[in-house]
C-alpha cells in the first residue's frame, strides 16, 4: 500500500531526492533531521605505503571532486602490501584471504555495492560494506577499510567508496 502522504505547509520532503524518488513512507525514514545525517564523498585509492619511520602502513584516499582533499588512514603492513599488489595488479603465487572471497562472491552471484569509512573512534577508523545481489536486497556489514578496499579492488568493476565528510576535517 503506497500512499502519499501530503506535506503540510512548511515542511520539507527531505526523504525525496533531486530526481524525483518517490519520498519514503513515515516509517522508514530515517532518525533526526537531515542535517545530522553524514554527508559522504566519493574517493580514490591514491596511494598505500609506509613513511618511516612510522612502523605501520597507510592508506592514502584523495576526493574525486573538488576540493580535492586527502585522508590517510593507518593500517597494518601485511594489509598495505595487499593494496599495493591490487593496485599494481599483481597476483600472488596462491589466493590471498580477499581473493578467496571475490571468488566466492563470483560463485554465489553477489559484489560489493559500496565501501563506506563511516567515522573515527578512539583513533580506529571503521567502515561498512554493502553486498549486493540479483536475488536479494543489498546487506551492510562493518568492516575494517583495509579489508573493505580490498574487496573493492578486487571486483571486476569499480566500487565506489565513500568517505564522511567529516574524516577530512
């Protein structure tokens, strides 16, 4: 049953988008006013490394719209050589822990949707990923970013990743 429900005056649908969607019933919307909601940009895998003589490695994202900011994000040296190795499509003697994964997304007919790094507690940044499939509706799950890009990198098409607005300030 998808009804309406007309906007009373002053009130603004914040449930619909730019393009028309239809706005979601009261129930689905989600808690607090837009404003409180993280705004997210899309960003790139710019680099991974270690700058000594710090003893970890780090994941270096940069926006793919103006400004342009960066965000470097630490992360363990097993997890950067992975990244690096992805990035330069390399592919190691056996199945890293990802590549086993990605082929078993492949045979059970499910991807990676989109890589979000939500926020930052206590110095340790967290992230969800989202699965989606042909027959079910998209699932979300946290992850660490190091393992979240790496399952990104390894799909056979780009996955987006998305960073809160708020981790570049």
């Amino acid at each position: 049953m998808n009804e309406e429900i007309p906007l009373q005056t002053g009130e603004v649908d914040t449930a619909a988008d730019s393009v028309g969607e239809q706005a979601l019933p009261e129930t689905e919307k989600l808690p607090g006013p837009p404003e409180q909601l993280p705004k997210f940009r899309q960003a790139v895998v710019a680099s991974v490394g270690v700058r000594l003589p710090e003893t970890f490695g780090r994941l270096n994202f940069i926006e793919l719209d103006e400004p342009k900011r960066a965000l470097g994000i630490p992360i363990s040296i097993e997890q950067a050589g992975i990244i690096a190795g992805l990035l330069d499509g390399l592919k190691p003697p056996r199945p890293m822990m990802g590549d086993l994964f990605c082929e078993v997304m492949t045979a059970f007919d499910f991807s990676v949707a989109v890589v979000q790094i939500t926020c930052r507690e206590n110095g340790v940044y967290l992230a969800q990923i989202t699965f989606t499939s042909a027959s079910d509706r998209p699932r979300m799950f946290p992850c660490r970013p190091s393992d979240g890009v790496i399952l990104a990198l390894g799909q056979p098409l780009p996955v987006p990743i998305l960073i809160d607005e708020d981790l570049f300030n």
